[in-house]
C-alpha cells in the first residue's frame, strides 16, 4: 500500500498570504461520515501528491487545498492544458465540536482521508 501521512495545521489567523484573485479552483468531491469517535472525510484529488495537500482548520471551519504538479512541457501551444489542470478547494463549516489539532490525515492514490475527533465533552456537576 502506497500511502503518506500527513501533518495538518491549525492556525489562529493567516494575514500573511495573498490571495491570487486570477487562480480558479475546482471543489472536489468527497464524503463525509460521522462515527462515534468523531468524523471520517474522504475527498477525491486525483493527480495530487502528499507534498501539495495543506489542511487547515480556523474556528468551525475545515479548508482543505490540495495542488496538482504543473509540469512545464515542451510543446506548451500544443498541450494547452490549463483549464482542466485546476487545483482543488474544499471549504466545509464542521462546527467547534471537533478537535482540529487532533485530526490525522493521509493521502493514497488520489484519496484524501481526514479523521477529526470529536472534542472531549466537560463533565457535568452531579446533583446531590
């Protein structure tokens, strides 16, 4: 089996990237499937290496960037691919009941999996 793990960040705030406004992404498709333990996600992103995944999770949200390589090719006139070379973004609002600094991740084949557990419930004062 030929997978990689990967680390997933979490971040407060992320006021030092720009965004490319010319840049077009394709939202990918996945599933998503709650168990006892928390949430299973798995998206699609064929053509998408470990090394181009970034998972981010900021409040309630989920975004998940996955970039396929861009090779430059020789005969560049003749391939002309980049309409259909788009990278992925996926967006998901999840909530605070999961607890983003525990997910794990892998990537294998062009199948993303992300496992977010749920966070740990405050127990309740016992009445007397």
């Amino acid at each position: 089996m030929n997978s990689t793990l990967l680390s997933p960040r979490t971040t407060a705030a992320r006021s030092t990237r720009t965004a490319k406004s010319a840049v077009v992404f394709r939202e990918p498709a996945y599933e998503c499937r709650e168990t006892d333990q928390g949430l299973r996600l798995t998206v699609y992103v064929p053509g998408v290496e470990a090394a181009g995944v970034e998972i981010e999770g900021n409040g309630a949200d989920l975004t998940v960037h996955a970039r396929k390589p861009h090779p430059v090719r020789v005969n560049f006139e003749a391939f002309n691919l980049e309409g259909v070379q788009r990278d992925y973004l996926l967006r998901l609002r999840l909530g605070t009941s999961f607890d983003f600094g525990a997910m794990a991740a892998e990537i294998t084949r062009g199948v993303l999996t992300v496992n977010l557990p749920k966070r740990a419930r405050p127990a309740l004062p016992r009445v007397a």
